[in-house]
C-alpha cells in the first residue's frame, strides 16, 4: 500500500509540476523604437510586468506591464533631456507608460495582441503582432506621438509614426 501511495503522491507532484511549467513571465525586456521620418532609434528600460503567459494556450494569457519614461535613451543626450522634458514626455508628472492587453488571436504563425497603452494621460487601443521564437516573445506595432498628445514634428499625423520593437525573454 506505501508503494502506491507513493506511486500516487509521485504522479500529483509530477501533474503539479507540469502545470507549473505551462505558465511562465516574461523578462529580460529589449524595447526600442524608432522615429520613423527622422530616423531616430531609441530604447526605453526599466520593465516590471505581472504578466502571465500561458504556454499551452497562448489565447489565455495575459500581458501586462510598463517601462520608466526616464529611461528613454536616443544616443543623445541634448534629445533624450528635451524629450524627457514637459513640452513631450514630461517623466516627472508622467513616469511611466503602461501596456495592458485586453484580447490575443491567433494569426497564422503569430499572435495579435491587442491592448490599452497609457503614455502620459492618454490611453489608446494598440495592436502588436507578436511571434514566438524558441524562448523568446517577439513583438512589433506602430503608433503616431501625436495621438498622446506628443507633437515632435508639427506637419502631418504621418510625420509623427513611431515603431516598436518588443523583445521578451520567458522563464
């Protein structure tokens, strides 16, 4: 009887096990961007995330998570403070951007996932289209400045297209 008991014990440990490996979070975060019509690449840092992802169904998962404005970094130091400053960011009334995903679908061989991003006062639906790439989460999507309230070029909507690159490790 102590043999199937243990036998018993064995197997739950082993399913629980399982099921805590099916889920995993997301770290070591790359973000970068890039001002399109002036050719400006950029990084953000200072990730923190409560998301979870769900490695059986990644429809289930849930991702959530925001990055310090301070951190914003072109290479110049002259951009990156005026950027920071009230006339844009603002990193001392607003700190962070947030990202919190509302929806996932499968799309061929990616996933879209679609959200709310916060940057300053400002909450706008986005979409990335995310692939899965041995264990890394690789995601783009494009924004324009000026619908959070960031005019960086005062021509056109276009003038203000930003795109982002999204690189998580999952453990």
């Amino acid at each position: 009887m102590k043999k199937y008991s243990l036998i018993l014990i064995a197997l739950i440990l082993g399913i629980n096990f399982a099921t805590a490996q099916d889920k995993m979070t997301l770290s070591d975060a790359d973000i970068s961007f890039v001002f399109v019509s002036k050719k400006v690449k950029g990084t953000i840092s200072g990730f923190s995330t409560t998301s979870v992802i769900d490695t059986n169904d990644f429809l289930n998962s849930k991702l959530k998570g925001s990055v310090q404005t301070e951190t914003l970094d072109t290479g110049n130091f002259l951009r990156n403070w005026s950027l920071k400053g009230s006339k844009y960011f603002d990193v001392d009334k607003y700190p962070t951007l947030a990202f919190e995903s509302t929806s996932i679908k499968k799309n061929n061989n990616a996933f879209e996932v679609t959200g709310q991003l916060t940057i300053k006062e400002t909450t706008k639906p986005i979409t990335f289209l995310f692939t899965k790439e041995e264990n890394r989460l690789k995601g783009t999507a494009t924004i324009y400045s000026t619908d959070f309230d960031i005019q960086i070029i005062k021509k056109s909507r276009e003038a203000n297209k930003v795109e982002i690159l999204l690189s998580f490790e999952l453990k």
